[in-house]
C-alpha cells in the first residue's frame, strides 16, 4: 500500500518536484514580462498605421523634447525585451537549474532576477543607441514620420550590412554562443548572485552581438511595423534554438545581401 504522506507523483522525488515547479515559476514569469511587453507593442503599433490618436499619439509632435524622448527610449526598450526575451528563455531555464542544484539553491530567484537584468541591460543600452540613430535618422530626413526610411538607397545599404554581417565569423561565434547555453554557462560561471549577473551581462552582449545588424532592419520595414516586428523575432528565435538555425542564418545572409542588391537596383532605374 502507498503511503498517505508521499505527495509527490510516481517515480519523482521532492527535489525533483521542486524542480519541476520552479522551471514552472521561472518560465510563467518570462512569459508574463514577454506577454506584457506585447501588449504594449501591439496597440501602439496598430495605432501607429491608424488613427494615431491612442498609445502612438505622442509619436506625432513636432517638438521632441525630453518627455518625447524617453517615450521613444521605452518604445525600444518594451519592443527589445519583447523581442529578445523569448531568445534568452532556455539559458535563463537552464541557469535557474544549475543554481537550483548548487550550494546557492535557497536564493534561486534572486540569481535568475539578476540574469535576466544583465541581460537586459544590454539590450536596454541598444535601444538607447537605437532612440540616438532614429533621432538622428529623422533629423537628416532620412526616417520618415511612420518611421520609416525615406531614401531607398540607405534602405537597401542597411539590409546588405546586415546580410554580409550574418556571413562574418564574429556572427557564427556570438550565434554559437547563444545556441548552446549549457556550454556558455559554463564557460562563463560565476558565483553568487553578483556573477549572475555578470553571466547575463556577459550572455546579453553575445545576443547582441549576433543580432545588433537585424534588429537595424526594423528601420528598413518600419520601426513600428507589426509585421515586421514579428518576422524579426520569429526569425531570430528559429535562428538561436531551431536544429539548422546556424545553416539558416548564413543562407539568410545571402538571401538579405541579394534583396539589397534588387532593390538598389530597382530604385537606380527610377
């Protein structure tokens, strides 16, 4: 006869459901902030290509002050932490286990809080680089006020940076670095909660590294462009965990560099 006290399923010890409910804690937090990150950029950006009078109203002013710049500056940071986080996901799962399963078990929270924030501290530096170059873009004329650009030949020279930069070894080394969390981890161990971050940080800047020169393409489709956003973030997804996403991405490389090629091409001829 079982036992009365045994409260744990079949064949699965106490840790082991213990583990098993903080994976599920840990990922239904992730799918929260990423689920909440969405629904801001997804009324704003249907507002954009709409009346403008809701969430991207403030988009339409012609003076850009400080208030309208740090509106900009968290429309990058939402738009990137929705973006990326689904990438990061498996490595921040994985970092909660191995911390789960160390001396530093008790406070497995607060290591997984301080991954994920080093992660997104870098990703919150790009989009304060990003708010720069559209301000910049747009005082040039060169981004339209759809924020778009404007000039075909910029457009098609962003999208052949890119593709060349998705064949350069410095993009196979961070996109490897991302595709395998396990041995990333390890390379990059650091104790306490401090060296979690110090992983996260250091896991953000390889992320970044293998994703800075898509991510200037939201430029090129509209950087409030729905469709565009998620193409983007499907993309960059299949490219970290799908079983050919390193063969992938090269052959997107060429792919992008030849769409560049015809549409500078294209727009020579007119």
């Amino acid at each position: 006869m079982a036992s009365s006290g045994n409260t744990t399923a079949p064949g699965r010890t106490a840790f082991e459901s213990l583990l098993l409910r903080d994976r599920w804690l840990i990922g239904g937090a992730l799918a929260v902030a990423i689920v909440l990150c969405w629904a801001w950029i997804v009324p704003m950006a249907r507002d954009m290509y709409g009346d403008m009078d809701g969430l991207s109203a403030w988009m339409m002013t012609r003076t850009w002050d400080f208030t309208h710049l740090v509106l900009l500056f968290a429309m990058w940071a939402v738009m990137m932490a929705g973006m990326m986080l689904p990438t990061a996901a498996p490595a921040v799962l994985l970092y909660a286990g191995v911390i789960r399963k160390s001396p530093e078990a008790g406070r497995v929270h607060a290591h997984v809080y301080a991954f994920t924030g080093g992660y997104l501290l870098v990703w919150t530096a790009f989009s304060l680089a990003a708010t720069v170059l559209q301000r910049l873009l747009a005082h040039a004329l060169l981004l339209s006020p759809m924020m778009e650009i404007r000039a075909h030949w910029f457009a098609s020279a962003l999208l052949i940076v890119a593709g060349i930069y998705q064949l350069t070894p410095f993009k196979r080394t961070c996109l490897d670095a991302c595709r395998s969390p396990v041995a990333f981890i390890v390379q990059h161990w650091r104790r306490g909660v401090t060296g979690g971050f110090q992983i996260g940080l250091a896991h953000g800047l390889f992320c970044l590294g293998c994703c800075w020169a898509l991510m200037l393409l939201l430029f090129v489709g509209g950087v409030m462009n729905l469709w565009w956003i998620a193409a983007l973030t499907i993309f960059v997804l299949l490219e970290k965990i799908a079983p050919l996403g390193a063969q992938g991405g090269r052959l997107s490389g060429w792919l992008i560099i030849a769409f560049g090629l015809f549409n500078l091409v294209q727009n020579l001829r007119h």
